[in-house]
C-alpha cells in the first residue's frame, strides 16, 4: 500500500529542515530513517531533497510512504467483519464475537488481522496490519485500523495522550447507580497469565467513568468511558463493585444466563484524524446478542 503527502510550507515552518518539519507532523525517526534511501519518498517541488533541506516558504514538500510486502506472519483468510469507515489512512472495523484481534498459537488464522489481510488481498494491495485500539476475543464493536506508517505513528501518539475516546455498552448484573467514577489499580492476579485483579499495591492506576442508562428486573445497561486502558478494566471495576457483566465466565462464572459471552462492546470512538485534524465520530450498534438482552 502506498500514500503520498502534500504539504504547502508556511511562513511559519519556513527555514526549518525537512526532517524537522515531518517531526513535527507527527512522522516517528523509524519513519524517517526508512525513507532515507528511496529518492521519490522525499521531494520539495517536484525534485528530490534530504532530510537536513531547508523549506521556504510557499514550498510543497511530498513525502511517500509504501508496504512493499504484506504482513508475513499474518495468512489472509475470509474472517467477518464489519467495516464503518475508510479513507487513505484509516479503517474503521466492527469486531465481531469470538474474534481475536492478533493471530497467535491458540487461533493462527481466524483473527480479525487474518481478514483484514484478505479484505487487501482481494484488491491485490499490499497490507500490514496495524491495529491502534485493542479489544478482547469476545468483546464486540469499533476498533482504528491505520492503513499506512504515517498515520499509525500519528494515531499511536493519540493514544498516548489520550485523545481517542472510547465508550462501551455493558449489560452488568443487579442495579448500577446512577454515575460514578471507578478508580481503582489493575495488576495481573497472581499464577495467571490471563485473569487481572483490583491490587492497591501493585496494580497501575485504572479510571473507568459509567452512566446507568436503564435498569431491567436483573441486571443494567450501563454506559462507559476510559481514562485509562487497562487489559479487562471495565470487567475488573464492574466486579470490583459488586455488578459484574453477564456472560463473563472469567469474572463472574455463575452469573445469569442469557449471553454466552461478556456483554460488553466498543459503541463510539472520538477522535482527530492523523493528517487532516478534522473531529471524527463513529459509533456501532451492539449485536444482536446484546439485543436480545435489551428488549
């Protein structure tokens, strides 16, 4: 896959040098260095310039950036899943259930990565997968997929400073307050590789804010956002305040029927665009699983 970038110099950025100026668009030193030796990834005014070039104002500086070879550890093959949004430099995917994010030796090549390989191989573009956001196997919705080097290193700072938002649905047992902050510490739980606890001693700090947005006779349909992203955060503070999720066999092995996998999914993402800067939005309706719960 292969991107080219335009930018118009300003008076302001004149006299800077071309490495300086894609520093401060967001273009990480591995980016930089991997452009070095191609001619045609770095011109100003149609004509080919290093990195230590000085821009004038009213210069057009084009960058290119190119997967010359799609990702070799990840087998393209036609696992489903939605797709909300796409432009140059973003995918916007609704995860389905039971879908890893990542293939590794439990699940090789029934991942989402596995079919957003195929989704490109079917266009014959090359494509290496670059997954911004992170869900577990079994929680549904939206998810940043970065289609080239430049925007993944941008989105990746973004979500260093927490500027992509993110809200879930989650369907939790009994009756939620109102609203509330959850802060709590997150450490992995003693002799498990996988399961996560409440540790004031030892965990990293967690934030988790809810909304109860409707109760039903057993359980609640409860907004949340992150301020952190612990792995299994709203899981861990749901259960850590006595309303685990329904169907988290992890967390809650003898909660209700009704679901057979935690009902929780990625509903909404906020966030700027890597170049343009414009305010994005997405939001996914929950499954029908989910669904089935809520009428």
């Amino acid at each position: 896959m292969e991107r080219v970038f335009s930018y118009t110099i300003s008076a302001e950025d004149a006299g800077k040098d071309v490495h300086e100026f894609l520093r401060n668009r967001g273009y990480s030193r591995h980016i930089l260095a991997s452009m070095k030796p191609i001619p045609e990834a770095v011109k100003v005014n149609g004509v080919h310039v290093y990195m230590r070039f000085r821009l004038s104002e009213g210069d057009v500086l084009t960058t290119m950036v190119r997967d010359e070879q799609s990702s070799v550890n990840i087998i393209p093959a036609p696992i489903p899943f939605g797709i909300e949004y796409e432009d140059e430099d973003l995918l916007i995917v609704n995860k389905p259930a039971d879908t890893a994010i990542h293939p590794a030796v439990g699940h090789p090549a029934n991942t989402l990565g596995n079919g957003v390989a195929w989704y490109y191989q079917q266009q014959g573009i090359p494509f290496v997968f670059r997954c911004i956001n992170r869900l577990d196997r079994d929680t549904t919705g939206l998810l940043i997929v970065a289609k080239n080097l430049v925007s993944a290193s941008i989105l990746e700072q973004t979500l260093l400073k927490r500027e992509i938002h993110r809200t879930y649905l989650a369907v939790a047992e009994g009756h939620t307050e109102d609203s509330g902050t959850i802060d709590l510490p997150i450490a992995r739980k003693e002799g498990s590789l996988i399961e996560r606890c409440v540790d004031p001693e030892n965990g990293d700090r967690a934030v988790t804010h809810y909304e109860t947005l409707k109760r039903y006779p057993e359980y609640s349909l409860v907004r949340l956002q992150l301020e952190t992203g612990r792995t299994h955060q709203i899981r861990v503070h749901m259960t850590a305040q006595g309303h685990p999720l329904m169907g988290d066999t992890l967390y809650n092995p003898d909660g209700l029927p009704g679901i057979t996998r935690q009902a929780l999914h990625s509903f909404s993402l906020d966030f700027p665009h890597p170049i343009t800067g414009e305010s994005m939005h997405f939001e996914a309706d929950p499954p029908e699983d989910m669904q089935k719960l809520l009428k």
